[in-house]
C-alpha cells in the first residue's frame, strides 16, 4: 500500500530535519551541506527559521498558491485612473 499523503509530509519534514542537522553538528559548513543537497542556502535558512518558529511542523511542504486574492482587471483599471487623478504633468 503507498504511503498516505501526511505520511509523505513527514518523510520530507524528516528529510529536510536531517538536512539542518548535518549543517549544524557535522559539517559546521551551510555551503558544503546545500551544495552537497543541491538546495540553495537561502532555501536551507528558510527551512531553519521555519523549524526554529515552528519545529517539525514548519518543515512540511506548504501551498504556494497566493493567500490574497487578486483584483479584478476592471477594478484596477478603474484604481489606476482615480489615484493618478487624471491630471497632467509637463516636463520643464
């Protein structure tokens, strides 16, 4: 039977755990540890401020879909026009 989605999140919160380990009590070096991963440091400082905030929690994969909805185009063309106020500017 394969493994059930949550199960998954935890292989890689595990993964990524073991990750910041290495860095922290064998390599002592973040560079040779990301390029060894092949993942970015700045990718390797998200998930360990993510652990420090939020433990294993935070080192499961998380949405990347947008948390704000977008403004429809009639609005913002609407929001454009009323904030410039139609005014004009020369140049001198």
């Amino acid at each position: 039977m394969p493994p059930s989605p949550k199960q998954q999140q935890d292989g890689q919160a595990q993964r990524r755990l073991a990750v910041l380990r290495l860095a922290e009590e064998v390599t002592g070096n973040v560079s040779l540890t990301c390029r060894y991963y092949g993942i970015s440091r700045s990718c390797f400082y998200k998930w360990q401020r993510r652990y420090q905030d939020e433990g294993i929690e935070g080192l499961r994969d998380r949405s990347a879909r947008r948390t704000t909805a977008r403004t429809p185009l009639r609005q913002r063309s609407s929001t454009r026009s009323s904030t410039c106020g139609g005014a004009t500017t020369s140049a001198r």
